[in-house]
C-alpha cells in the first residue's frame, strides 16, 4: 500500500524537488535526489486527529532551525513515533491524545541533553 503510494509521488517529488511525508504504519520520507526513509517509530495511536499538526509543526520548527528539508521531516517523523512509543507506554494506545505526545517529546529533549 505504503510502496504503491510512493511509486505514484516519484515524478511529483522529483519534478517539484520537494520533500514528501506518507504517513502511515511505517511513515516514508522521500526526497527530490530519490531518498527514501522508512520510520520503524510509532504505533496506532498516531491516528488519531491532530497527531499530523504536531507532526507539521515539528518539522516547521527544524527548518526554523535551518535543517535541510529532508533532515528535517526524517529527524521530526522519527522523534514524532518515538515519543508517541513512550506515551502509549504510559498511557496507552487508546488512551493517548496528541497533546499528550509533547509531554514524551520533552522527556526525549532532556534525556538527550537538548
């Protein structure tokens, strides 16, 4: 399903040189030189509404940074699922809301030393 979606996008990513997220499952990062990353972070309760407007604001606030694009979706796709993975822990996969995942993103930054 993931495969077909990024085999439609290919000439879209490579004639508009953007960066593209699919999310998903295992959400894919695709970039305008043909690079593809496939997470291995997150779980179901990534799917619920609003989950994708931390995922959008976190890679706004990479580029904001001044990360390259594509660095910018895959370190923010990543810590995205990585810190839901530690919400689900606390609270569940079906109890967990989106804000709630900012709690784990902030344990994430400080264990890190960020």
């Amino acid at each position: 399903e993931m495969s077909a979606s990024l085999v439609g996008s290919e000439m879209c990513i490579r004639d508009s040189r953007c960066v593209v997220v699919l999310k998903g499952h295992r959400t894919i990062v695709a970039g305008p030189q043909g690079e593809v990353f496939c997470n291995t972070t997150g779980n179901p309760g990534l799917s619920r509404g609003g989950s994708g407007d931390i995922l959008a604001g976190m890679t706004a606030a990479f580029l904001g940074q001044g990360l390259d694009p594509l660095y910018a979706a895959v370190c923010a796709v990543w810590l995205h699922g990585a810190a839901a993975d530690r919400c689900a822990a606390r609270l569940g996969q079906y109890g967990m809301l989106p804000h709630d995942i900012l709690y784990d993103l902030g344990t994430i930054f400080v264990n890190s030393g960020r």
